[in-house]
C-alpha cells in the first residue's frame, strides 16, 4: 500500500491491531484507530514526547531537522534546523532534549536556553561512530548504541571511517563515559524494564536479527545477556516498554505485511501487531495519560491510542 494512499480504517475495531495471542486483548480499544498525524518526511525516527507542553518532538534524518508536532493544534514544525543529523532523542530527569547526533557523532544535551553542550563525542581518544538511541536511567545515567549506521552515507549522516566497534556506552553523571557491551552487530533500540533491572538491545545486523536482554546489578554492569527475541525476516528498530513490561518495537520487513509495530510479552512471545503501510523506525507513548502510541514511520507520524502506559 502506498503511504500516500493511506486512509484510515471505516471500521472498528480496527483491523489494522492484530491480536497475536490473547495477552493483547487487554491493551486493545475497540474504538481506537490508527491515525495519520502528519506526512512528508524522507525518514523519520527518534520521538520524545514532551507532555510538559504537549509536543511531539522528532527527527527526520536525510532533511537534517527536527520536527516538532503540537497536540493542542495538531500542527507540524520545525524545532532545529541543521540538527547534525539527529536520531534518537529522549529527556534527561529534569527535562531537557538529549539527541543522538550522526552528523556530529555525538550526544548534545539542550540546555533550557536552547544552547547545545556536548556530553560525549569519543571513546579512548577515538570518535564515536553514529551514536543512534538513547534511554536514561533512574539514577541519571545515560545510555546510548554507537553502531556505525550513519558513516555509510551523506544520506542519513556523514560518510566516514568507523574507529571503534559498534558498543553500547553509559555516561554517569560526573561525566564518565563506559563501554558496557561492546562489538555488537548492529546496536540500535534500547529500553529498560519498568524495575530497570534488565535492559533490552536491539540488535539489527544480526542474522537472523534479533532483540537480547541483559541484567543490569546495582553498580549498572551487565551480566546473563539472552537472547529474547528471534526477528526472523522481520527488522526491529526502536523499542519501548509499557507499565507492564511489555515491549512495543518498530517493525519492518523485506515483504509486505509486517510494516508497523510488533509488541512481544515480557517473555519475548509475540501478542500483538499494529499494520502501518510504512516500516516504523522508533515510536513512543505520549498525551496527557502516556497512553497514546507515536510512531515515526518512514515518511509519516501515526498514533493510535492504546489501553496501557508507556513508563
């Protein structure tokens, strides 16, 4: 289906929410249907919702913006541009924009008067690659995947030479960056359970690809990682985690028919599926409740109510 053909469903519920096992059905409203909030991007990616001001902020990587989307008007914007390319955002614990930089291969913070401060730009003396998401945990640190997803092109950052591994980093507080997985194939989404004791990595060059978990123990290393999902042909991007500890995770796939958002138990087992007619790369929850799904999907940004909470 062509996204630009896209019309929303004259049915409910709407067949587009698939129940993949019965575990679903509680997260299902039967009246809710997959909306089109906006179109017109190359690639979009990266929401963080702003409930403080009712906005969806996000990025869209090959334009070099991001885009800003109010609830209240439900109209679109643009938040910065040149943005370096920006991927992942996310909030800090007292509020302000993180981003993923592949231009700047970096991690900016947004101070509350707009200025920009680098928060990371190397490892060991060495660049980082294409910093791609990032989540911050309770105790505020932050942690980012550094795949080398934006050195291939000047299309979705900037063509260069990777000189570190694709590894997923911790930035404390008092500024001390680690690596705590490293030579991943392919280290892309990452969320935290709701007790922020596993944290689960999306690895997408995998074959097949696939989503691992880790523990995460009192001094933040990480032990017992597992493999908790096989993708299979699908293409897991960015991932988050409801009040239940339920993972929602973007989805594509080489054929048609998997396009949208995949949700999987705590267990991995696959529950439910939301059809889009594009991939979705990254999504969140947002509006007033947390329980509005937001999915940044190739060229458009669609939402769909759901029955849970993003945490």
């Amino acid at each position: 289906m062509d996204a630009i053909e896209w019309q929303p469903s004259r049915r409910v519920p709407d067949p587009a929410v698939r129940e993949l096992d019965s575990r679903f059905a509680q997260y299902r409203l039967a009246h809710a249907k997959v909306e089109r909030l906006a179109t017109g991007m190359r690639w979009a990616e990266g929401p963080v919702w702003f409930g403080d001001g009712r906005y969806l902020l996000f990025t869209d990587l090959p334009n070099d913006r991001i885009l800003r989307w109010d609830e209240a008007t439900e109209t679109l914007g643009v938040f910065r541009q040149p943005a370096h390319q920006a991927n992942g955002l996310t909030r800090d614990r007292q509020g302000r924009l993180l981003a993923c930089e592949h231009g700047g291969r970096r991690i900016t913070r947004t101070e509350y008067d707009g200025s920009l401060t680098v928060l990371a730009d190397q490892f060991a003396g060495k660049p980082l690659n294409s910093p791609n998401d990032i989540v911050v945990k309770g105790d505020d640190s932050i942690w980012f995947t550094d795949p080398p997803f934006g050195l291939v092109s000047d299309y979705m950052g900037r063509q260069g030479t990777a000189e570190l591994p694709g590894n997923l980093y911790r930035l404390d507080p008092d500024g001390q960056l680690h690596c705590v997985a490293e030579d991943l194939e392919g280290p892309n989404g990452l969320a935290f359970s709701p007790d922020e004791r596993t944290l689960y990595l999306v690895e997408s060059r995998a074959r097949p690809r696939r989503i691992v978990a880790y523990d995460v123990d009192d001094q933040n290393h990480l032990t017992g990682r597992r493999e908790l999902i096989d993708a299979g042909s699908g293409l897991p991007d960015g991932l988050r985690v409801d009040v239940d500890g339920n993972l929602w995770c973007g989805w594509g796939a080489a054929e048609p028919g998997l396009d949208g958002v995949r949700v999987f138990a705590p267990d991995g087992t696959a529950i439910g599926h939301i059809d889009l007619p594009e991939r979705c790369a990254n999504l969140c929850f947002g509006g007033p409740r947390r329980n509005r799904l937001l999915m940044a999907s190739t060229t458009s940004l669609y939402a769909l109510f759901v029955n849970t909470r993003g945490l």
